[in-house]
C-alpha cells in the first residue's frame, strides 16, 4: 500500500464540459466498450469517487433518518444471517424449544423488515445510483491522448492507484492495449 498514488482530480472542463467528449458505445463490439469504460474508470477514478461521495451525501442530507434506518436495518440482516450462519445447531434447538417465541420472533423481523423496506431502499439507492452515474458516464466519455497515456502508465505499474487495486480485486486487470 506503501506504493499506492492518488491519481490527479481531472478539471471539470475534462470531466464533463468543454473538452470532454461523448458518443454511444458500439453496443455490437462488447470488448471495445469494456475497454472504453475500464480505461475511463482509471482516468477518471479520482472525479469518481467524489462524485460518488457528494450524491451519498446529498441522498443523505435529503433522507438522513431513512439512510441511518436503512443502513441499520441492513447490517441487522447481515448480523442476523452471519450468526444463523455460524451458530445453526443453536438457532435450531432455540426454535425446537421455544416455538411461540420463535414465531414471534419471525412476525417481528418479519413486519420490522416491510416497514423498514423504504429506508433500505433509499439506503440501496444511495449505493447505487452513484454507481450507476459512474458506469454511464465512463461508457459515454470518449478517451482523449492524454487518458490514453495515463492509461499506459498504469498498465506498466509506474504508478498504482486505489481503482487499479480495486479492479485488480474484481479480477478486471487491464489489457496493454491503446
């Protein structure tokens, strides 16, 4: 991590006005649009990840009780299934044991989860719709000479950045290609 360098915020005139330029992808030719969006999340991952941030923020600013519902419902599941998962002979015996409590139970996480499911949504939104934004905006950019040259750069491990870890983890590494 110690090699790790934060590519630069590109000018909002090359993300998004004068300079930046936009076209449907060839929705026939798969790879060529994976490569165009791939080597746009590299050149652009810094304008990303704030843009990211700041429509999070903005959801949650604008629902900040559903977004800390949701998020908590959300982790509630997510605890809830990984100590079922992890503790099944005990949740068994439980229920085998005490059936009426068992069925309260399951009413209760049953009705909390249909009244909690606005605030999950918006929470999922909240996730999603950046992510959305993102795979939009990098399959309508077209690359420019300089993206194509930062793109190199990358590719020969001169230089190592947060998105290259994150595709490399996804098993998206990038191809040599111009």
């Amino acid at each position: 991590m110690a090699d790790v360098q934060f590519a630069p915020l590109r000018s909002l005139s090359d993300f998004m006005l004068e300079s930046a330029r936009f076209q449907m992808p060839n929705l026939n030719d798969p790879d060529k649009w994976a490569n165009r969006v791939m080597h746009n999340l590299y050149y652009f991952q810094t304008n990303y990840f704030l843009m990211t941030i700041i429509v999070f923020l903005v959801i949650g600013i604008l629902h900040p009780v559903k977004m800390v519902c949701g998020f908590a419902a959300i982790a509630a599941a997510f605890g809830v299934f990984v100590y079922c998962t992890n503790s099944q002979w005990t949740a068994r015996r439980f229920k085998k044991n005490h059936p009426v409590i068992s069925l309260i139970i399951i009413v209760a996480a049953g009705y909390l989860l249909v009244y909690m499911f606005g605030a999950v949504i918006v929470f999922m939104f909240g996730i999603a719709f950046p992510l959305l934004l993102t795979l939009i905006h990098a399959s309508l950019r077209m690359r420019g000479l300089k993206n194509k040259w930062t793109n190199k750069l990358e590719t020969a491990g001169l230089k190592r950045t947060p998105m290259g870890i994150i595709l490399d983890g996804l098993g998206q590494e990038q191809e040599v290609t111009m």
